[in-house]
C-alpha cells in the first residue's frame, strides 16, 4: 500500500512538473508582452514630464549596461573571455542602429502620438523584416505558394491598418479622466495630439525607427552566430548606445536637464535599461529557446491590448475609431504573416527528408 501510495505521488508530481514546463513559455510571453507595454507607458509620461529624448536615450543605455553587465558575467563568463575586435566593430554598429538611432526615432514618434499607437506599430516588426529580407535576397518569395500569398496579404493588410492609423484619426470611441495628469496636462496633451501634422509627423518617425528595428535584428542574428552570447552583446550594444548618446546629447541638447529626482520621470530611464535591456532580453533568449521566435511573436498583440487599457484608465487619453480599426487590421495582418511563415516552416521540414533520401 505505501508503495503504491509512494508510486501515485510521483507519478503526481511528474504531471505536475510537465505541466509547469508547458505553461513556462506562455507566462514568461505573457510577461514579456506587459513589460513591454509598461515601456510604452513609462516612456510616454517620463517624456511629458518634460524629460529630453536624448536624456532619457543615455541614462536608458547607461542602466542598460550597469543592469546587463552583471547578467552577461554570471551566465556567460567563458564567451566573455572571447571577446575579439571583430565583436566590439557588432556591437557598436548594433547599438547605433538599435539603442540609439532606432530607439530616439521611436521616443519622438511616441511623443508626438499615443502609447497604443506606438504599441500598434510595433506589430508592423514582421512585416517590415519580412520586405527587407525580400530586398536583401535573405528570403525567397514565389506566389505560387500559399505561404509567401499569405506573408504578403498579410504584410499589404497590416500596412493598410498603418496607414488608417496615421491618415484617419476619427470620432473619439470612449474617454476617462487621467489619474496621472491634472486637467492642464490633459487639456494640452489633447491639443497636442489633435495636430495633425505632429501626428504624422510622428507616424513616420515610428515607422522609420521599426525599418531602423527590422535591419537591427537582421544583423544581430549574424553577429549572434558569430558570437552566441546575446546577453554579453547586449551588454557592449549598451555601452556603445551609452557613449554614443552623450555625444549626441553634447551636440544636439547640451542645455538638458541631467538631474533625475525621486518621481514617475525617473522610473522612465530605469525601466528601459534594468527591465528592457536586461530582464526581457533574458526572458526572450528563454522563450526562443524553448519554442522559437514566431512563438513569441504571437502574443505581441497582448501588448496592444494592455496599452489601450493603461492609456485609457490611468493616462486618460481617449482611444478614436481610427485607432481601434487600424489596430485590428495591424493585428489581423500579424496574424497572417505568422501563419504564412509557419506553413513555411513546416513545408521546409516537410522537403529536408525527401532531399536527404535522393541525395
């Protein structure tokens, strides 16, 4: 009896044990896609506390390194040792192109629009990858199959949902009063998105900051196979973007303010650099490990969604009709991209044994 009592609790904790490595990938996507929902927010109000883009970019990377750093030594202590000439040249060009061009860029646009439609763009990331590797030659594309038909409708729908967004603002859907601002802030903040050219103008910068994005996570993938240490990478991608953003604070904004007092604005720098540079590219690596990129693509969506409602209960911005169909049919695009690309997937392992047997 006690065996058989001893027998059933093992086989107990061993579903128990599949179970929670199951669900491990879907919580940690789940969290990824909040965290970064919350970088939307803290971004959007550190910024209209009156803190400079370029400011924040440098504490951003600063933290970045000094959060990384500590990570990239624990986990990855034998490829830090193998650090070459030719790493450093990746990780500079890296954190150019990504901690610093494609990050500022995407910290205007959000300041001249709204944490959902950042969030919204941001799904427009496969699809903007998707055209690059076209136009480098890195992926093929034949219409004649039902997976490249799909990543283009796709791509063509979430731009159309882009487009609607930047174009057509519409009737305001529903509003609250902010918990955060007071009604001056409110008041300003809503003549100030109700500018079109702003809005635009805004529009743009995010789209050029994912293109910016797009071709980052291209080269990081090469230099990552150079170089598999992710976390050491994006720790010297910080301190490249670190140096690099003080220069450019000392040329294009040497009057900003650079003190950080104890308030919500000094959440914005922290939180880019410990939770975003460091603990999400940890999560990430985990996820990508265990069920892939598309895996975790899937769920950016959720972002969105959390934006919407942080911005329409706390920040009280109001969400207009323009937004909420643009940002269907961005999601709605996704979706067909990621299933373009995982028919893909599927029809390339479904070819590899067929060669190997002729070959």
């Amino acid at each position: 009896m006690e065996e058989q009592g001893i027998s059933r609790s093992v086989r107990g904790r061993s579903k128990r044990e599949i179970l929670i490595e199951e669900a491990t990938p879907y919580i940690l996507a789940i969290f990824v896609n909040i965290c970064f929902a919350g970088f939307n927010i803290v971004t959007k109000v550190s910024l209209d506390q009156g803190m400079s883009c370029y400011v924040l970019l440098a504490y951003s990377n600063a933290f970045g390194t000094l959060a990384s750093t500590p990570l990239a030594l624990i986990f990855e202590r034998k490829h830090v040792r193998k650090i070459s000439l030719l790493v450093l040249r990746d990780a500079f060009f890296l954190g150019f192109i990504g901690s610093v061009l494609g990050r500022v860029l995407y910290f205007v646009g959000l300041q001249y629009t709204s944490p959902i439609f950042a969030s919204a763009m941001f799904n427009l990331l496969p699809s903007i990858t998707f055209i690059f590797a076209v136009i480098c030659r890195m992926e093929k594309m034949e219409i004649s199959n039902n997976s490249s038909r799909a990543k283009v409708a796709g791509t063509i729908v979430a731009f159309s949902g882009a487009a609607l967004m930047t174009l057509y603002k519409g009737v305001t859907v529903v509003s609250m009063h902010s918990l955060i601002y007071n009604s001056h802030h409110s008041v300003s903040s809503s003549s100030k998105l109700s500018s079109n050219k702003n809005w635009i103008k805004g529009s743009l910068l995010l789209i050029i900051s994912l293109i910016l994005l797009s071709g980052f996570y291209v080269l990081q993938g090469k230099s990552l196979k150079r170089y598999s240490a992710p976390i050491t990478l994006t720790s010297l991608m910080c301190l490249s973007g670190t140096l690099v953003s003080i220069i450019i604070v000392a040329i294009l904004d040497h009057k900003a303010n650079w003190r950080l007092s104890w308030n919500i604005a000094l959440l914005g720098p922290l939180y880019n650099g410990v939770v975003m540079c460091a603990i999400i590219t940890c999560v990430q690596i985990l996820v990508i490990q265990r069920r892939g990129p598309v895996f975790l693509t899937a769920f950016r969506p959720l972002s969105t969604i959390v934006v919407g409602i942080i911005q329409l209960f706390i920040l009280g911005e109001a969400l207009h009709m323009g937004s909420i169909v643009g940002t269907v049919l961005i999601i709605l695009g996704l979706y067909v991209t990621i299933w373009g690309k995982e028919k893909e997937i599927k029809e390339i392992k479904m070819q590899n044994p067929l060669d190997d047997a002729i070959a």
